[in-house]
C-alpha cells in the first residue's frame, strides 16, 4: 500500500538549516526519503546538518541569502525542486519607540524579503516542478496575537502571510501549492540565545493549555505533511500548531 506521506524520491530545498526548525524540517524530510539539498551561512553548523541526515544523496550549499546576487547564482545551480521550506528568520523584540531603520531592514530583509526574492527566483528560473510544494515558516506573532516588543518580527511575518495567499493563486494554475506553517513558540538556538530568563520561560509556558513549547521536530512533520502527495489539494493556507496557545 502506497505511504501517501512518504517524500521518497522528491528534492526538497531547505532554508536556514543549520539550526533550530531548519536543521529539523531538514532531518525529517530525510527520514521521510527526500533527497534535500539543504543551505545557511555558517559552515561549521550546516555540516552537522548534513551528516545528521539519513541516506547519503543530501547536498548543502553555503550562502547568504540576503545578497540578491547569490540568490540568483544559487538558483541556476539548483535541480528542478518537488518542494522547498524556507525557514531562514530571526526573532528580536524591542519596543517600537526604540526602532529604527537598521531593525526594519535587518528583521524585514532575513524573515520576509530573502524568501520572497528567493522564491521569486525559483519561479522566474522555472526550479519548480509542476504540483511542487512552498512551505513557509510563519509565526502566531503578527498573524494570530501579538507581543509587546514584537511589533517589527510581526509585522515581517504578516508579510509572509499575505505573500503566501497571493503566490498561491498565482502557482495553482501549475498546481503548485503555497503553504505556511504558523507555529508559537518552540524550542531552539533563538530562544536559548533570547535575553528572556529560564523562570521567565517557566512562566511563560503555563499560558499554553500543553503546558509546554513546541519541539523544531514538531515543525518538521508538519512540514513533511505539506510537501506530501496528501495535500494536493491544499494551498493558500495556514497550518496553525501552537499547543492551544490561540484558544486562550
């Protein structure tokens, strides 16, 4: 019997994956069969990456999608792609009075615009396969609720949200679908890096009716699900787990 939720034999594209949700999608897509070519920055880190990975047909790529230019070098190297989960971001919270330009276009430039230039790409390059599979990685900040301090990381993934709705009625026609995943707050590198403190966090938690944050593996089988034959017929929306958070 065919495993309608098996990646076996489809190339998925992952952002970000040298860490955290990235580097968990990544490891989730190779348990599921995919061949994943996987990027970020760090070098050291990505490695670790790759050689986390099950089977032996993965490839990673070095590069700062921040600069226009290697996206474009990026692209035309790529294979043609099943599916790709952009999951390259960064959380800082500070209170709008206090922002300015340099936050705009540092928060604006990793969460929303390099994904939407990159994707941008792939369509323009023709990357994707028909009935391919966008994944991108959102958040209940900006979308579903707000935070205080959040008002610029919100509003970045709010762009992703709205981007994500317009690009899928523009891929439907080549059935290719456009998803995001909107976790709340999970586990990872950019948590444990935050200012905020462990008794803080504690607290935190309690708010959500799991009593718990989110694992980055719990992302990965979400993200597995939308790159699978099972959602087909799924696109333009937005896969909310957040542990009950947005029931309060």
């Amino acid at each position: 019997m065919q495993n309608i939720f098996s990646l076996t034999g489809k190339t998925i594209f992952i952002t970000g994956a040298s860490s955290g949700i990235g580097k968990a999608v990544a490891q989730q897509c190779a348990a599921a069969g995919a061949n994943c070519i996987i990027t970020a920055r760090n070098k050291e880190r990505l490695k670790q990456t790759l050689d986390s990975l099950e089977g032996n047909k993965h490839l990673m790529v070095i590069v700062d999608l921040s600069n226009n230019d290697a996206i474009e070098n990026l692209v035309a190297s790529l294979p043609k792609l099943n599916g790709i989960v952009s999951c390259a971001g960064i959380v800082e919270t500070k209170v709008l009075k206090f922002t300015d330009e340099s936050d705009l276009e540092r928060l604006f430039q990793t969460n929303a615009f390099s994904s939407i230039r990159l994707i941008r790409s792939l369509v323009q390059g023709k990357k994707l396969e028909k009935e391919a599979s966008v994944v991108m990685i959102s958040s209940i900040s900006g979308v579903k609720c707000g935070y205080l301090g959040g008002s610029i990381y919100g509003a970045t993934k709010g762009a992703l949200e709205g981007f994500t709705k317009a690009t899928a009625l523009e891929l439907a026609p080549r059935k290719i679908r456009v998803n995001t995943i909107t976790p709340g707050m999970v586990e990872s590198n950019l948590l444990n890096n935050s200012e905020i403190s462990e008794e803080q966090l504690e607290i935190d938690k309690l708010r959500y009716p799991m009593k718990r944050y989110g694992k980055p593996e719990e992302v990965g089988y979400a993200a597995v699900y939308l790159l699978s034959d099972a959602t087909k017929w799924m696109t333009g929306s937005s896969l909310l787990i957040d542990g009950g958070y947005t029931l309060n």
